[in-house]
C-alpha cells in the first residue's frame, strides 16, 4: 500500500506519506464537514509543525553536543610538529671547533731519527720527527708495532721525553684525567672555559651523520683538560684523521655550546 501510495504521490518516506495524508484528511473535512472558521487553519498548522519538528529531531541525532555533524568526516588535517628545544639546555657560548685524533705511525715516511721517551727518559721507540711532532700535537699516537702511547703527566716542553705506553683499557687514548677517550663525545677544552667532566650539548653536531655511519645527537663531554690554556676553542676526538676532514667539511667553524641539556643527562 505504501508503495503505491508513495508513486504516485512522490513520497519519499512512510512517515512523510502519514503526515500529508492527515493534512488532506483535515483539509477535506474543513471544506465539506464542518463550518468555516472552526480552528481547521490552525489544526493543520499544528499537524505541520509537528512534522517539522519530526525532521528536526532526525537532524539533531546527526549533531553532538558541541554542534558538529557526528556523519561528517573526522578531523585528518596534518599538524606541524615543531620540535621541542626545552630539553637542550642553557646556551653558554658560541667555541671554534677543532679536531684531535689518534696520530698512526703507518702514515708517516721519513728516516726514525726522533727518539720518543718516557718523562723518567726511558727509551719507547724512535721515529720520524714528522710522526713525533704529530703524537705530540694530538696526545695519543699508535706505532707501527701496535701501541698505543699517550702524553704523560709531565711537560714535553719542545722535547719528545713525556709519553707513556698504555694499555687495552685506553683502545683511543687517554684523557687528562686517565679516563679512556671516545670517539665523537670527547673534548678538549680550557679549563677556564668549561671544566673536566662537563657534558654539553651543541646544535650543530645534532642530527650529522658520522662516518661510522651512526648519527649524532649534540651530546658531548670535555675529557681533556690541556695544560696550556687554548682559549675558546675546542677540540672533538674523532679516533683517526680521516673522519676528522669528514666531519670538518660537514660542521660549520664556530659551534654554539649548552649546559646542562637534560637529553644528555645519559653522559
């Protein structure tokens, strides 16, 4: 019955189909059963709202409370993260970065004519005297019968009589403080700059890939405390030459320093 009710009056719904047949039932009895002016306007006035009222309330099932259509797609527009630097500490000063390695004997020619000794002027090895000035410029050498030796606790002054041989526990050298040096954390830094021991935090060796293909995350910590002030300079330990012109040519000159950066607290 519905159906054909619904073609051939062009309803969409069985209730919109009820409310118009009682208006043309109000309307039929208006006109022919009862006297004109019996309230019949304003019945089917009311009838009318109330059908409206009927489709209002479907539509507000569609609506939370906020006034948002719950049928609508959700919120999927992207959100820009913008990082948070609250973690990298306070800003100290902006230092010149240098670098330090491990000076290899095997890279060096020239006739053995340098002698390298002990502070106590006990004989370690002779070498080129381009090989010596190199040990003694970087702090820890490795000859070419595999050792590894350090720069002592007395002055070299201009002489090559103030290294020592150390062992396994210091497989990249040895700080200030006898502590083992590590590739890519380690510093050097004037005492009167930063003191031993202090872990810092620099943005610009954040986020650089390192050659031994790890990236770095701008923690750092001085482990080397020259004797000879230097400045406001610093020095990173990157292990060998080569990945100090790698890292050279992808670091800026001058490097900005922070304290206390509570993601380095790991140091």
């Amino acid at each position: 019955m519905f159906i054909l009710a619904a073609q051939r009056f062009g309803f969409h719904s069985r209730s919109e189909m009820n409310v118009s047949l009682v208006q043309r039932t109000l309307a039929v009895l208006c006109l022919y059963l009862l006297p004109i002016g019996m309230g019949c306007t304003d019945r089917i006035a009311i009838d009318n709202s109330a059908g409206d009222s009927a489709t209002a309330t479907d539509a507000q099932r569609d609506t939370d409370s906020n006034g948002a259509d719950s049928n609508a797609s959700p919120d999927t527009g992207a959100h820009t993260d913008t990082g948070d630097d609250t973690d990298i500490g306070t800003y100290l000063h902006t230092y010149t970065l240098l670098y330090t390695w491990v000076a290899d004997e095997s890279e060096y020619t020239g006739i053995a004519d340098t002698p390298l000794s002990t502070c106590s002027e006990e004989s370690i090895s002779t070498v080129s005297s381009d090989f010596a000035l190199a040990a003694r410029e970087q702090g820890t050498a490795r000859l070419l019968d595999g050792r590894m030796i350090n720069i002592s606790t007395c002055d070299c002054a201009n002489g090559f009589s103030c290294f020592a041989v150390i062992d396994d526990t210091f497989p990249w050298g040895m700080g200030s403080q006898n502590n083992a040096l590590v590739p890519f954390v380690s510093l050097t830094a004037d005492a009167n700059q930063i003191t031993f021991g202090t872990v810092v935090y620099s943005q610009q060796l954040d986020g650089i890939t390192l050659p031994d293909n790890r990236v770095h995350d701008g923690c750092l910590r001085i482990d080397d405390v020259p004797t000879d002030p230097i400045g406001q300079v610093i020095h990173l330990f990157t292990g060998l030459n080569e990945y100090s012109e790698i890292l050279a040519s992808q670091i800026p000159l001058q490097v900005s320093v922070y304290l206390n950066a509570p993601r380095c607290n790991y140091l």
